[in-house]
C-alpha cells in the first residue's frame, strides 16, 4: 500500500483489497506466533539457526540486543525472505549478527 496511502489513510484498503488485508493479517499473527514460541525456549533451544543468531546478536556500540518487536519483525522477514531466496536472508542475518 505504500504508493496508495490515500486509501490507506481513508481506511478504504480494507474494502479494496479486503482479501489482502485479511492474508496480511494472518500472516502478522503466525509471524509473531513463531517468534514468541521461539523467544520463550529462551537459551534451552539448541538449534543454532538464522533466528539463534538473531536473539544472540549485541549491538556493538550499545550492547543491546534486539527487543522483542524487533524480533518479530525479523521472523517476518526470514519467513518470507526464505521462502524464495533462503540465501539472501540467511546473509543478512549474519551481517547483522557479527
């Protein structure tokens, strides 16, 4: 929606594109079901997967990591990155983990 945010701004995105704002929906819920279950196993995980590195990562001028917003926001990404260009997503992970 972002080049029509007049419809977006008049709320009419969800009588135009109402599939597109149920699926977009869904989508935001499964994506922060999967972070949160992750998030939870805390360090009993042992899978050292993109999302692992992502929860380890320290920002190296502050020390902090990633807040659990952020965290959502990446699995987003990593779900829909990795579907069609694994790779692509795997990379940015680990720039931003190093």
């Amino acid at each position: 929606m972002g080049h029509m945010q007049g419809l977006a701004a008049l709320h009419l995105d969800k009588v135009v594109f109402r599939d597109l704002a149920t699926a977009t929906a869904r989508y935001e819920a499964f994506s922060k079901k999967q972070a949160d279950e992750r998030i939870a196993k805390g360090d009993t995980n042992t899978t050292k997967d993109a999302f692992y590195f992502l929860q380890k990562g320290r920002d190296p001028q502050t020390g902090e990591g990633f807040t659990s917003h952020e965290l959502v926001a990446e699995a987003s990404l990593l779900i829909l990155g990795g579907k069609r260009y694994p790779h692509h997503s795997l990379f940015s992970c680990a720039e931003l983990s190093v």
